[in-house]
C-alpha cells in the first residue's frame, strides 16, 4: 500500500502480550506471541499451514483461548470474552451461508439476533447489499449464487452489524485466480472506505503483498518478520522468510570478511561474493546469501562479482523465461529475464556466468528466529 494507506491513527487497536497455545502441555502451536496492530490497519498473517496463523486469528475471534497471555482491544482484555460479546465480523473460506435463508435474509440475521428492529435491519441489509453490488440478489436462496457472490454475501454479513474489527480466514481460497484478484481489490477498498481494522489470514503470498499495509511471516508458531510487503521481500529476516515470500536464490557461503555494509562471502566453490551485511553476519561463520532472480543477471566472466555455471533448464512463462543454472559448487539458482531479451535464449547445457550487485543480495544467518 502507498504512504497514505500506513498512516494510521497511533494507537493500538488490538494486542496480543505474551500469547502461547498448547494443547498438549508439551508443543506449542503460537509461541510467546507479541504484536501491536494499529486502528484502520489491514494486516496479513502470512505462512505455511500449520505455523500457528489461523490459531491466532481463532483466539482474536473467541473460538480457540490462549494457554497464557493476553489478548486487548482498545485496550481492554477479551481472551476470556466469549465470541458473540467481543462484536467483531467474521469471513470464512467456506462462506457459512444459512442454505434455507434468501440472501439479505443471510446478511441481516446478525441484526436480528442483537435484537435490532425490522426497519433498521432493512436499512443497513439494503446498504449492505449495495456496498458489495449484490442490491438484484437479495431474494435468492445462497445455491443460486456463484463462489464469488457468496462470498460478497458473507462479507456483507460480517460488515452489516457495523464493527471495527474484520477477521478473515482465507476468504478467498476457494475461488479461481481472476476471481480471487478482483475480490482481493474489492475488500481493500472496502476496508479503507469504512476505516477497518482488518485481520486476514491466508498462505498466498501474492495476496498478501497486494493487500496489506504490513504482513506478519508466520512458522513454527512464532512471528519470523512483521513489516510492510516492500520490506520483507527487499529485506528479508533470514532465510526462512527469503524462501518462503516471493521467488529467492539462497546459496550457502562462509563469510570471509566484512567491511563497512559489504560483506564478502566465499561459495563451496571457492568462488568470492558480495552482498549486504545484515546484523547476523560473523566473519568465519556460515551464512546463506538470499539474492532475488530478478536482481542476477548473466555477464562475461571477466566481471566483478560474477560465478560460472552450467544452465540446466529454461522455462518459457510467456512474459518471462526462467533459467536454471547449476554452479561450480553444485549450488542451484536460477534467472528471471524478461522474454524480450536476447540473453534469455539460452540453451541447457551452456556455460555461463552470473553477477548481482552487491546491494541487491543479503547475507542472513540462515536460521528461523524462534
């Protein structure tokens, strides 16, 4: 999101301190979670399945409670509160539509419930419906509808009782991909017309970075990176971040010296490299040298900077060719070139050199942060 969007209003909208869940009493599937989010902000919890983001966002919303911690909005603790106390909307990847109610049926049953009165509920269910541009399907029953209305329709039921807080569990993993980035659009400017604060949880990277003001990288339980998407796919943590966002070229190497920013890096091949030093860098220890396909290039030999290789596979992605290249050492990376550019044509077999500039790569620790 742009400058703008990051400008948020100060104050902590909802805290999470100290928050860790077992089921067991021996493995932890969120560990010692701490994290701020700022009122108007959209945030994305992004990892592998299993890492512990759905958990978090299940404890926010009152269906699972942490084993120790606690869970603040507006500063008041709710990790006691049950769901239906704590008023925050909710959006599920498989909708939770009332097959037997007709859609504005559907999205002003949370009125009805609260004990709101018919006028009032036919006012806000009308808004609703135009909000999500469904206004000539509010007396269809939810089977008549395709994968992307119903999903409207849940989001114009989450948003129908007027709450400041949206959690989102993978809303958009069941629909296609054109679907799925007009969706992604769409709830954006939703949650920054009414001034949301939004939660969502998916393990796509691309929606996460199109999406969020700042992302929160999850793995193992624990927050790996919290930042903007430019941040974390420029500046990754370490490697399980530089691997698991966007596409990323991690080569093994000893640090053999550090000046200044610049690192200088010796690969199994005995080859020298350079890249940033990051506050993890040692001089003697081992380090992996994260560097983006996109930032390599193929050079003459003669370059600074520069490794030879032996290409071992070229992939035609129509904008793009990825070249796969096997390196002295037995390391493997690859190259995004456009398809346009004469060096793309490349032929398997080839020998070649490849060269990044020094301030495009990092040299991380290698490690999780647990």
């Amino acid at each position: 999101m742009g400058e703008a969007a990051l400008n948020f209003q100060g104050y902590s909208h909802v805290g999470f301190k100290g928050i860790s869940k077992t089921y067991d009493g021996k493995s932890f599937v969120v560990k010692d979670l701490n994290l701020q989010i700022a009122k108007g902000e959209f945030l994305t919890l992004l990892g592998p399945s299993g890492s512990g983001k759905t958990t978090t966002l299940m404890m926010l919303a009152g269906f699972e409670f942490p084993t120790t911690g606690e869970i603040s909005v507006n500063g008041k603790p709710i990790q006691s509160m049950p769901p239906e106390k704590r008023n925050i909307g909710m959006v599920f990847q498989n909708y939770a539509l009332f097959p037997h109610m007709t859609v504005a049926e559907n999205i002003g049953y949370s009125l009805k419930v609260r004990g709101v009165q018919k006028a009032e509920i036919d006012r806000r269910v009308t808004e609703a419906l135009a909000m999500v541009r469904l206004s000539a399907f509010a007396d269809r029953k939810p089977s008549a509808l395709s994968g992307g209305q119903q999903q409207r329709v849940a989001l114009a039921r989450a948003l129908v009782f007027e709450p400041s807080l949206v959690l989102m569990d993978e809303p958009l993993g069941a629909l296609d991909k054109k679907l799925r980035e007009d969706l992604q659009l769409e709830i954006r400017q939703i949650a920054d017309r009414f001034d949301l604060t939004v939660v969502y949880v998916t393990h796509d990277q691309y929606e996460a970075l199109t999406m969020s003001d700042r992302i929160a990288i999850f793995n193992d339980g624990c927050i790996q990176q919290v930042g903007c998407a430019d941040e974390i796919y420029a500046r990754p943590n370490n490697r399980f971040v530089a691997e698991f966002v966007g596409d990323n070229n991690c080569i093994d190497a000893e640090i053999t010296n550090i000046q200044g920013t610049l690192v200088t890096a010796r690969l199994a091949s005995g080859h020298l490299v350079y890249a940033k030093s990051t506050l993890h860098a040692r001089k003697g220890e081992k380090t992996t040298i994260a560097v983006r396909p996109e930032n390599v290039s193929f050079v003459d030999a003669t370059e600074r900077n520069s490794v030879p290789g032996r290409i071992t596979d070229v992939i035609y992605c129509g904008d793009q060719f990825r070249t796969h290249v096997e390196l002295a050492g037995g390391e493997r990376l690859f190259v995004k070139s456009a398809a346009s550019t004469a060096e793309t044509r490349m032929e398997v077999g080839a020998e070649v050199h490849l060269h990044w500039q020094p301030d495009s790569a990092w040299a991380l620790d290698g490690r999780t942060v647990n």
